[in-house]
C-alpha cells in the first residue's frame, strides 16, 4: 500500500464496516483474490470525505458501514473469470436473479476496469445510530437487478427515503452517485483518475 491509501477505519473513527469480497458473503461464494483481511482500505482524499459524509449523516441520525472501497485488479480479473464458469445456482437468487453470470459486464454492474481500483470508490449504506440497525433499501449490495437502480420503479416509499437520504449524504459530501447501484459512489475530484491498483488488502500497512 503507497502512502496515499488507509485503512478507513484509522481515519474515519466510528465507521463500520463488513468487507464482502473478504469474505465468503458475495455474489462469487468465497473470499475473492486479494482480499486477505476483512478491512476497508482507499485514498486519503476519499477518507477525509467519508468523515464529512458521516458527520452529515450522524446529524440526520444515521451512521456509515462500508461493503467495499479499494478494490485490487486481480479482484476484478476473477470477478471476469468467474462470470466465465458454469452456473452453480449457489447466489444467484439472492444477486442476479433475472440474469445470467455472463450478462453482469454488459449490464453495468461490474466492470473489467472498476473506480473501486483507483481507490477512490466506495460501496456503502446507512443505519440507524439508535438501534445500530441496517436501514431498509428496498435490496441489499450487489443486487444486479433494476430495482437497485437510482429512482427504481416499485421501490416502498420508506426505502426511497432512506436512498434518498444517503445520495444527499454523498453528493454533498464530494461524491457522484453511479445510477445503477443506490450503494455505489465515486468521489469527485479522485487523485488517481487513470491509475488502477494491484496491491493486496492484508492486516498491516507496509511500510
């Protein structure tokens, strides 16, 4: 890991969160390629605006938990390969239901080339400071379906609010919404535009 990326958690005090693709809870059904520590890593620049995102939703009464930020390439390069192998039927109901492994890319739902790779994007959801309760989203991550997209269609008007609440949290924050996944924000002004990263996600930061 180059100076310019943290683990969010370090910088961010306060934030959860649940590293999927570190885990066997993912749309692939087990821990994927260069995720060795269920941990949170990005830029500088995306943390310092994941704190502003927090305080704005504490004062709204919600807090912050992050599903994935950096991302290596080989990460991705298996997502590819897996999309490319038979069908096991294991998560296909619950995160693509009405599509076909192969149909993720060109639908939009994931990318040969990810903004979660030059470290500056960020899947994530709101709960409720209260009860520490996820809120309700009409779906979970990594739902590659249309009723995940922004302003979808059937979506029950609490679980409207709750998007809604979270692309203002974003968007006022410094972040731009991706219009496919209510979870999935890119910051505005990223530091590394054109730059995609291999590096692992391990338990310590090299030095």
């Amino acid at each position: 890991m180059n100076g310019d990326f943290a683990f969010v958690d370090e910088l961010v005090p306060g934030i959860r969160w649940d590293a999927k693709y570190a885990t066997w809870d993912n749309f692939t059904g087990r821990p994927v390629d260069g995720y060795l520590a269920n941990r949170i890593v990005g830029t500088k620049a995306l943390c310092a605006a994941l704190e502003r995102a927090q305080e704005h939703a504490r004062s709204l009464g919600f807090g912050l938990l992050i599903w994935d930020g950096y991302r290596p390439q080989r990460a991705v390069d298996r997502f590819l390969q897996w999309s490319r192998e038979p069908e096991d039927g294991r998560t296909k109901q619950r995160h693509y239901p009405n599509i076909a492994r192969d149909e993720m890319f060109s639908r939009g739902y994931v990318a040969a080339r990810s903004g979660h790779t030059r470290g500056s994007t960020v899947d994530l959801t709101l709960f409720h400071l209260d009860s520490g309760e996820l809120a309700s989203m009409g779906g979970d991550h990594d739902l590659m379906d249309p009723v995940s997209h922004h302003g979808a269609a059937g979506v029950p008007e609490l679980e409207a609010r709750n998007r809604q609440t979270l692309c203002t949290v974003m968007e006022e924050s410094g972040f731009d919404r991706y219009d496919n996944e209510w979870w999935h924000y890119n910051l505005r002004d990223e530091p590394f535009p054109d730059t995609y990263f291999d590096f692992e996600i391990s338990t310590t930061v090299p030095a």
